[in-house]
C-alpha cells in the first residue's frame, strides 16, 4: 500500500507576478545539496515548514546548462553570481533525499514581469536580463 501524505493549505501565496498571463519558464535542476541554501526561513508565512521549502518567487541564478543555485554575489569582493532568474513554484524539501533524487527538477521563470516587493532574496543584486522586468522598484 502506499504511503498517502497530505498537505494543509490555510492561505493562497502571494503572487510574485505583476501580470499573470505573460511570462516564460524553463525547466531547471537544483542539486540536493543545493536545495538546503535555498530554504525560506519565513516562519510567519511558512510556520513549521519554514526552513523545509523553497517558496516561489525564490531569487535564483541559472547557468545555461540548467543549473539552478543560489545567487552567491558579494558587493565587497564585487565577484560571485547575481540572481537571473525566479523559482515558479514552492518545492517542499522533505519530498526528496539525496539517494534518489540527486537533482530536483524546478520550472524557473525567465521571462515576464515581476513585483520587486514579492520576491525572496537578495535584491539588490540582480542580474535581470531585458526579460525579466521588475515593476515596482
């Protein structure tokens, strides 16, 4: 028999998008033991998830392989990757583990139009390209 989990949902999350109806996603892979730097830690939205998922709208860099981490920057040393892109949907981290699933696959928007106000991450460092546009600054 298998093992049924349930999941309680007790509010929408906050939409990241400004307009919902034009946007891109590519898919993306994020390696286990990249998933624990990408946790959210907001414990009023998530509550005892909070550390356990990655929520959407997640400030992320991806290299042209597919490779999804987190944005690693730093202005004092001026070097280190910028955000380029945003995670679409939350990934709940206890789904997974690193025997069987080595890379988590992700979609991971590239194009559209986003609320800065919205996003999760480092935002001061962003590397959009003239894809993504930020509405609200």
């Amino acid at each position: 028999m298998p093992k049924l989990k349930s999941k309680k949902i007790l509010a929408p999350e906050k939409q990241f998008l400004a307009f919902p109806d034009h946007y891109v996603n590519l898919p993306g892979k994020i390696a286990f033991a990249e998933l624990a730097k990408l946790a959210t830690t907001d414990a009023d939205t998530y509550g005892e998830k909070s550390g356990k998922v990655i929520a959407r709208g997640t400030l992320v860099h991806m290299d042209a392989d597919g490779n999804v981490t987190k944005p690693t920057f730093t202005a004092a040393a001026a070097k280190g990757t910028k955000a380029n892109a945003v995670l679409f949907n939350t990934i709940d981290i206890e789904d997974y583990d690193a025997v069987t699933d080595p890379y988590v696959n992700a979609a991971v928007l590239v194009h559209g139009f986003v609320r800065k106000d919205r996003l999760i991450g480092d935002k001061e460092n962003l590397d959009f390209s003239d894809l993504i546009h930020v509405v609200n600054n």
